[in-house]
C-alpha cells in the first residue's frame, strides 16, 4: 500500500502515526474530515496482521465516521484512532491508556477520542488523566458506555425497514440473526426479545454466546458463516467490519441487513448494488448505529438528555429518507453517502461564504 495515495484517496485531512518508547505503544490517529467541526471517534485496540491492515481499517474507519457524523446532522467532524497490539486479546494498562492519551492531547481538541472494540470506560479514564478530548469514561471523563445508544439506534433503524418494505413496526414473530453478542449486539438482542422476536445469535467468544442464551433466550448459532447464511428476517452484523463480499452476498437469505457493525461492505459501491440486485434492503451501517456517536457528541456540544434522545429516535426518519433517495440509486449505501456529502459541502460552503465576509 502506497502511504500518501491511500491518504488521498481516501480524502483526509491528517494521519499520524506515533510510538511511545516507555509503554511501546504504538497507535496511528486518522482526521478525515473538519469541515463540520472537531473530529469524534473512538479508539479501537487490535491485534492486526500487518501494519498495512492496521491503517487500512483506521482510514476505512475514519471516513465512514465523517459521513456518521453528517448523516446524523451532528456539527462534528470524522476521525478514529487504533491502537495496534503485540498479541490478541491483550489487556490494556493505565501506563498504555496514558500514553494514548497524551497522543491525543498533541491534537488540541482537533481529535476528541472515544471507546471502540477493544477500549472499555476504564481506558477511557485513564486515557481522560492525560488530555480533555475525551468521551466516554465514568470518573474523569463522561460520557459512560455509549453502546445502549448504539443498539437503540439500531432498533430505530430496524422499524424504517419493516416500514418501508410496506410491514408494521412490529417485531413480534420475527426472526433475527446477530452476528456478534458483544456490548452492542447483546443489548440489541434485548431490545428485540423484549418485543418478541426470536433472536439466533453467534459469538467469536463463548461466554458471550452463554450469557445471552441465558438472560435473553437467544439461540446459539455455532459459526458465524452458518449464521450469515440462515434463513431470517433480519440479519444484524454486530461484530467487526468487512462481513459483505460477493460469496457471502450470494448465500443471503434474509429480507433486511441492519446491524451495528462499521464498514461491513468489503467493497462498498460494488457490495452495495449486489445486495439492491438481490432484493435485500441494506441499512447503511454508519445511518442505523450513530447512536452511540449522537450519545457522546450531544454531550460534548451541550445537548440536554430530551435533546439527544430526540436525536437517536430520528435515526428512524433518517433511514427512511435514505430508503426513499436510494430507490432510484444504485444502492442505499450510495443514498446514504449522497446525503452525508451534502451537508458537508453545505457546510463548506457556509465556511467559504464566512470567510469571504471577514
């Protein structure tokens, strides 16, 4: 991968990459986007393959967090941050979470950092001991757990599809499938049991898998590819990104995919009309799970609790404006893009006009 082209063609505005001699952190901060305002995004720490894979996802990450944030009609910019591990599954320290938070700070409240896969309020915290651009956390920053957010907004987005395929907001007989019962993907599964859907579930990690079995009366699916494939009304990625390639398109067998996941179209222009010509009604992922993102950046800009709650009901409305645009589209992943891009060229322009009356 060429560095500077891949920065391009992704359009950001800024990408660094840092490495802490002390802790041996090493982390990579992505801004795609400021136009619409300073940059939310979380901070993911991963075991990757390779470095290229691990600012591969960063840039993927960033931008799609760009379009969250416009889609949302929040006043906010687009960034993401990864924190690239040793091993899998490595616990975070408060020496690391430090380290990451000073990374932050030599932004200037260009880059407001936030929870991801991987980073728990804790880290957060500790990350929040060395900068204030941080949400998310429970002692030093605020914020908490914005998954709740997450997963409601999801729901939300759930009702614009059964109401624009012509079917009631009702979840009672349905049947959906989550791939991933982590913080997101396990409350969504509450929410829709508690509205009497029949919820199959898979999970990478088994106890994940046995607490929803447990408390929620989900149905284990053994492997997520089976679970991809099985016959449902609803499929809700929940887990990582990069779920939807052309194989895997052509063994679905549901009627809606609305999940919590970012980036689950590999190749999103062409994955997007292979799942229109298919006649599955695709919810783009960074429309129905900006509702963590809507949690976090409300509180940052001073809305009221009323005022944020509002906001993630709209997500319904939202989805529904981006199904009626998509129709005559190529895909709803390309509606959803057309709207992002053009509240952030109306906000370019707003900047332009200011700057030009000064």
């Amino acid at each position: 991968m060429n560095l500077f082209e891949s920065i391009s063609r992704h359009g950001h505005e800024r990408v660094c990459f840092h490495w802490d001699p002390e802790t041996d952190l090493r982390a990579i901060v992505a801004i795609h986007s400021t136009v619409l305002g300073n940059a939310l995004g979380g901070t993911r720490r991963w075991c990757y393959a390779s470095e290229e894979s691990a600012l591969r996802d960063v840039l993927r990450l960033s931008e799609g967090m760009t379009y969250k944030a416009a889609a949302a009609d929040l006043p906010m910019g687009g960034a993401k941050s990864v924190i690239l591990l040793a091993k899998p599954n490595q616990p975070g320290t408060e020496a690391e979470g430090r380290a990451m938070g000073r990374f932050v700070d030599t932004f200037g409240g260009q880059y407001i950092a936030a929870e991801d896969v991987g980073v728990n309020t804790q880290f957060v915290d500790w990350m929040a001991r060395e900068t204030q651009h941080v949400m998310g956390g429970e002692t030093v920053s605020v914020g908490g757990d914005p998954s709740p957010y997450t997963s409601l907004g999801c729901f939300n987005g759930m009702k614009a599809c059964l109401g624009h395929l012509g079917k009631p907001a009702s979840f009672s007989g349905l049947s959906v499938a989550i791939q991933g019962l982590g913080a997101t993907g396990f409350k969504l599964a509450r929410l829709l049991r508690a509205e009497g859907a029949t919820v199959y579930g898979s999970d990478v990690n088994d106890a994940s898998v046995k607490r929803a079995v447990d408390e929620l009366g989900v149905i284990p699916v053994e492997k997520d590819r089976d679970i991809l494939g099985m016959k449902c009304d609803i499929l809700a990625p929940c887990a990582l990104g990069g779920v939807f390639s052309p194989p895997v398109i052509g063994t679905l067998n549901c009627a809606i995919i609305c999940g919590t996941s970012n980036n689950v179209l590999v190749d999103p222009d062409s994955d997007g009309t292979l799942i229109k010509s298919r006649g599955i009604l695709y919810a783009p992922d960074f429309v129905v799970n900006a509702g963590g993102l809507i949690r976090l950046a409300g509180l940052y800009l001073g809305l009221t609790e009323p005022q944020i709650d509002r906001k993630v009901a709209d997500i319904e409305e939202t989805t529904a404006s981006v199904f009626r645009e998509g129709e005559a589209m190529p895909s709803m992943h390309a509606a959803a893009v057309a709207l992002a891009k053009r509240r952030i060229d109306a906000g370019r322009k707003a900047k332009r006009e200011m700057a030009s009356s000064t």
